[in-house]
C-alpha cells in the first residue's frame, strides 16, 4: 500500500482544512455577501477560471471525467447485458434479482465507500493490489454506484419492444446472445439514456469518492470532492464555480450521447 501524505500507510490525511488559513479569509466573505451575490461571483468565477485555463482546475475537471467516464464505460459493460438477460428471460430467481437491481439504483454511494474500502484496505481481501485511495478505487466505487442505474433503465427499454420481436429472432435461429444484441440495438437510443444516467450518476457521486480516495491534492481530488472542500472552507463562490463546471461537463457528456442516440435512430 502507498503510503499517503498524512503518514501511515492506507490512512488518508483529512481533506479538511486546519481552522486557519484561506478559509478564514473565504468565510469572512461569505458572511458579508448575500446568497444572489455568492451565486453571482460563483458564476463570474467559473466564467473566468475557464477563460484563463486555471491548470489546477483543468487537472480537477480532467481527473473527474477520466474517473467517471472509465466508471460508466465498465458499468455499461456490466449493466447493458444484465438488463437484457433479465428483459429476456424467465428464470428461477428473476424477481429476487430484479429487486436487488431496484435495491442498487437507490444505493447509499457511502454504504459503497464502506464496502469497496473494507475490501481495499491494506489487511482486506484485495489490499496487496494497492489501490486504496488511488484512482482506480474511486472508478470501482462509482462503477458499483452507476451499474445498477444502467442495469434497470436497459431492462424497462428492451421490455417496451414488442415481444413478437423477440420470437421472430428465436424463429429464425437467433441464439441468447445475438437475440440480446439486436434487441438493444433495437432500443439503443434508449440504452444510450441509460448510460447517460449511469454517468450521471457517477460524476455526482462524493460520498464513496471521498471515502475510497481520500481527496489528495494532485491525486485523487475531482470536482465533488473540491466543492466538498471548498464549501467547507467557507469559499462559497469558488464552490459554486466548480459546481458549474461540473454542470458544463455532465451537459456536454449527455449531449453527445443524445446526439450519438439521435445518429442511430
């Protein structure tokens, strides 16, 4: 396990600040400008940090999409053929599993932080991979956050199509496997949307983020965790301007695959 900054190996430093120091500063601000003005300067804040291309930002927001994207790409993995085995199948044991499917789309993201950092930490099942408080713990923890959403949003879209779809493939010698591709291909607007929210949901996640990643300046800060920390400090504008670029992410991200949804429709 790589030690962290803060000493021992597999303990993170507090991602707090000590009670002195910018946040002082921040707060006094804070106290003296209304809520609209904090909006205001929160906005003019990230209308400026983007212009001039503010390399700690940029490596933030850079961080976070890397993080979310690498999260929703292994959940779709996961989610898009589990949410077509269930829209397909009758077997012994399907309402059980579609109700552990419900159970996940409303998962407690710090429940998952608990469990992902049980099994990571330095005596855990999978503590000699090193991985705790490293990126690739924080894509783990949002990939178990985002699969379920992927799972039954691809399961309600492939139950719309008409069943006969499904029985013509069978007629015509389809397989399990090349019957589930065309029918998500069938519903891949749709299946796309599901995505979509999957990756919502990832790049929102903090609770496990936080957990799991401990919010290391230049390792594994990204933008929730920053306004998390940010908020904290009683820096409400520069908060604010972050969660605006998280805005701007998350709408670009669905745009595309809107668009992409729109292209194969």
């Amino acid at each position: 396990m790589r030690a962290s900054p803060g000493g021992a190996a597999g303990v993170a430093p507090s991602p707090y600040p000590s009670p002195r120091g910018r946040g002082d500063a921040a707060g006094t601000r804070a106290d003296k400008l209304p809520a609209v003005d904090l909006l205001w300067e929160g906005l003019r804040q990230a209308a400026g940090l983007l212009a001039r291309g503010d390399p700690e930002v940029a490596a933030i927001a850079l961080l976070s999409l890397q993080v979310s994207l690498a999260a929703t790409g292994l959940a779709g993995l996961i989610g898009v053929p589990l949410g077509a085995l269930l829209a397909m199948h009758r077997f012994r044991g399907r309402g059980f599993a579609n109700a552990l499917v419900n159970t996940g789309m409303g998962l407690p993201p710090v429940v998952v932080g608990l469990v992902v950092t049980l099994f990571l930490w330095r005596t855990g099942p999978f503590g000699f991979l090193g991985l705790l408080y490293t990126p690739g713990a924080m894509a783990a923890a949002q990939t178990i956050v985002a699969a379920p959403l992927i799972v039954g949003f691809t399961r309600g879209a492939i139950e719309l199509i008409d069943p006969d779809v499904l029985h013509a493939l069978r007629a015509d010698g389809a397989g399990g496997v090349v019957a589930g591709r065309e029918l998500v291909f069938a519903a891949w607007p749709q299946v796309l949307v599901a995505v979509a929210a999957g990756f919502g949901r990832a790049i929102a996640e903090v609770g496990a983020s936080l957990m799991v990643g401990g919010n290391l300046a230049g390792q594994t800060r990204v933008l929730t965790t920053t306004i998390t920390l940010e908020t904290s400090r009683g820096d409400f504008a520069r908060a604010i301007a972050l969660g605006a670029i998280l805005l701007v992410l998350a709408f670009v991200v669905n745009a595309g695959l809107a668009w992409r949804g729109r292209v194969a429709a």
